[in-house]
C-alpha cells in the first residue's frame, strides 16, 4: 500500500537545511577547537582533553532530560520546533565565547573560560536543539520515504558546511589578521549565519497533529516484502507484550520511564554505540589538521582531504532514497555499505605508510563513499527504532528516542577529542615547536590511519545486527 505524503520539495530542502546551522557550530568546534587551545591559546592538550572529558559527565545527564521535556511539550508551534528555535540563541552565544578566551587572563581562568563556555554549549544549548531538530523527522511526516529523503538532505547540508568549513577556516582566520582576533572573527560570524539559518528551517516545517500522530502508524519501512534467509536470526519473544488491537492508549508517562523504555530497546542501544562510535571516528580525522601540518608538512591538505571525504559522502546522500526503494529497506543498503567503508580505510592505511598522498586520497573517497548511506537514511532507522517501542510498549518516545543523536555526538564527538588530546600530550607534542619529536609523529600516525580502521570495523559488526525494519514488519503481521 502506498504510503500517504505530507511533505513539498521545500520543506524537505528547508528542514534539511538545518544542518547548516548545527554544523557552524559542531565542524567548526570538532575541527578546530583544539588546535586554536594549544597553538594559539597555549593551553595543554592533555589538561583541555580532561576538561572536555569531564564536560561530557553534565551531557550525558541532559540528553534523556531534554527528549522527554519535547515529548511532554504542548505549544501552538508543536512539541519540537520551539526548543530548536530557541536553544540556538544559546549555541551561537557560546560559540562565540569559547573562541574569544582572552589572551591576558591567567591559565587557570582562560581553562575555567573554555570549561564553563564548552559545558553550556554542549549540555545544554546544543542538546535541546539537536534533539528538536532530529525529533522532528518523526513529527512532520509518517512517510517512511519521506524520512530517507529528510535525512539524506539534512545530511547533504551538513557535509557540505562542513567541507566548507573545513576549507576556508585557516583562511579566514589570516584573512581577519590570525592569532585571538582572528578565530573571534570567525567564530562571530559562524555564529550569526547559524541563528539565520536555524531560524529559517524552524518555520520551513509544520508539525503534524497529536491526532494525527497517534492515529495508525507505518514509521518503518513497512515495504520490506524480500526477506534473505539469515539475515535477522532474531526470535521473537515476548510476543505477549504486542497489544492485540490498535491503536494503542497512551498513558503519562516520567523521565525514569522514558530511560527504561529507551534502555529496553536494542535497537537505540545499538544505535547509540554506532553513534558514539561514529563521532570518535570523525574526532580522529578532524585530527588530520595535526598530521597534515607535522606528517605531511601542508596544513593546506587538510581542506583537500575534506574535499575527498565529503563529495564522496554528498553523492552516496542523493542517491540513498533511490537504493533504499530498490532494496526495499535500509538494512542491507547500510551494511554493504560499511563493507565498503572498511575496506576503503584499509587501504588509507596502506597508502599512508607508502607516503602516497594521492593513493590516501582516492581511498579516503571510497570510505567515505560507503558510509555514506547509513548518513542519509540514519533518521529513518531512528524512527523505526521509535516504532518498535511503540509496537512494543505502547508508548510514543519519539522526542527521547532521538536523544541518541545529540548523545552520540556529545559523547562521541568530546570523548574523541579528549581522547586526542590525551594522546597529544602523551606523545609528547609542544604547541609551540615547528618540529614534533618522533614519538609525536608516531602518535600522529595511530590516530589518523589505524584508529578510524579500528572503528569502522566495529561499526560493521553491529550494522550487521540492526535490521529494526523486518523485526517491525514481523510485530504489525502480529497485530494484523
């Protein structure tokens, strides 16, 4: 049966767009934050990865809070749009603080500066507007197809801010006179673009109707008719907890329920751990900006690179929906996928150790290229997740069932960096030199080449035990 549509071309592109705005601040935060600390600043990479692992302690308490607030959010606007539109202000404030430390205050508080600067952001600002922005793909459409198409143009914006950003960053900063003054000036004006950009996408969208929402659902990809042997050992327990008729009533429900709904479902668990996994990931290539400028001698081929991971990425976006229906489902689109993302990696290894920067750079393309469908249809899978709960347990937890978006990119996203901070000041790297010493540049060479190799094979291995879509198909069969 064909699915019922609810979205124009515009709001699609609109509610894509948003991305521009969350990726002002998490491109440029996760590509360059730590590089402006220990270059510029001159604080210790060690110190800023604790204080950043440490900040990450008050992220994880605010994740859940914030998805269950938005479910519980009643407003003429909807339940998710008023947090999105309102907690930006909050990030674009706190962007700006955190590449403004003054140069003439002590250590001690140029560190608590970027500490409390970073938390806010992070726990608070960005959380209940990453959380809005992603709750909203469950909350303007019921179309499974509509969601992939959501998701692979919010991601098409996001890679490519990012690859802009990413590009024109050191640029601009010399443009706008290097040093302090120059990451401020920049960090101003990313922020500004972001509060326009953000605010445009809040009102591109309209949410759908509780009504609506709670009427008879088919969040998942209930096309999926092909079904390959082995490809879900999954059995079926439980069955007792799927209702015998539909719809479901709902009853209130608290912020200690809502945790043990999420933590009862799997399939979040296992999209979190990807997630999380995901973000450690790009942590470590944003550290690429180290190894291009002590490895490769060019910190110029930082913006290539990005170039060839991104284009890759935005091409595997476009044509994600397309896959996704003659696959009929996600599952074995996003694990072909990584297959390939893995063995592109390998081989960025293998060409980083022969000093082929061309050879790194095709690779780089053919991983990017395979990962690139679990990015565009990951909201759609998410949704699916929300259903299964639903199938489940009754309950719609759309709101903090999107939690593990802003929870992987908190988590992951800080733990990476601090991560590489650590390893930074273990290897023994001085901001201040021109020449590292070789146990840096080693260093330099773990985190670059084999620690994303590490990751993307662990993040096969669990994609290959996602498949949300048939184990809903076999719960709606159960419902009749």
């Amino acid at each position: 049966m064909q699915e019922k549509k609810y979205l124009k071309w515009y709001n699609k592109v609109g509610y894509g767009s948003g991305d521009i705005a969350g990726n002002v601040v998490y491109a440029f935060l996760s590509s360059f934050v730590m590089i402006y600390l220990t270059n510029t600043v001159g604080l210790n990479p060690g110190i800023v990865g604790t204080l950043i692992a440490v900040s990450k302690f008050f992220d994880g308490i605010t994740d859940i809070f914030f998805g269950a607030m938005i479910d519980k959010t009643k407003s003429r606007m909807g339940k998710a749009r008023p947090w999105m539109l309102y907690a930006y202000i909050g990030c674009a404030v706190t962007l700006a603080a955190i590449f403004a430390i003054p140069v003439d205050l002590g250590r001690s508080a140029q560190y608590a500066w970027f500490f409390i600067a970073y938390t806010l952001l992070n726990a608070v600002f960005y959380t209940a507007n990453n959380i809005a922005y992603s709750a909203l793909t469950a909350l303007v459409t019921k179309n499974s197809r509509e969601r992939v198409q959501m998701g692979s143009c919010r991601f098409i914006f996001a890679f490519t801010t990012s690859l802009l950003i990413q590009s024109i960053t050191i640029g601009a900063v010399g443009l706008f006179g290097g040093g302090a003054a120059g990451w401020r000036a920049v960090a101003v004006i990313y922020a500004l673009v972001g509060l326009l950009v953000n605010t445009l996408s809040v009102l591109s969208v309209k949410e759908l109707s509780e009504e609506e929402l709670g009427g008879s659902q088919n969040t998942g990809m209930g096309a999926v008719r092909e079904i390959e042997s082995g490809e879900n050992t999954e059995t079926m327990k439980g069955t007792e907890d799927v209702a015998e008729s539909a719809p479901f009533r709902e009853e209130p429900y608290g912020l200690m329920a809502a945790a043990k709904l999420l933590v009862s479902n799997k399939f979040y668990l296992m999209i979190c751990g990807v997630y999380i996994l995901q973000q450690v990931y790009g942590a470590m290539l944003n550290m690429g900006i180290y190894y291009m400028t002590y490895v490769l001698k060019n910190e110029n081929l930082y913006g290539v690179f990005s170039w060839a991971i991104n284009i890759p990425l935005i091409g595997a976006l476009l044509v994600t929906p397309t896959l996704v229906a003659r696959w009929r489902g996600m599952y074995k689109l996003n694990l072909r996928g990584y297959i390939l993302g893995t063995l592109g990696r390998a081989m960025v290894v293998v060409a980083g150790y022969l000093g082929s920067v061309p050879l790194m750079l095709f690779f780089t393309g053919v991983a990017a290229l395979g990962q690139g469908p679990w990015q565009g249809d990951m909201n759609a899978v998410i949704a699916s997740c929300s259903e299964y709960t639903y199938l489940t347990k009754h309950k719609r937890v759309d709101g903090t069932m999107y939690s593990c978006t802003s929870l992987g990119v908190k988590l992951g996203g800080g733990l990476g960096t601090a991560i590489a901070g650590w390893m930074l000041a273990i290897s023994g790297f001085e901001g201040t030199l021109a020449v590292q010493p070789k146990s840096c540049i080693q260093m330099l060479y773990f985190m670059y080449l084999w620690v994303p190799l590490i990751i993307s094979l662990l993040i096969t291995l669990v994609l290959s035990r996602m498949n949300v879509e048939e184990t809903n198909e076999r719960l709606r069969q159960q419902l009749g």
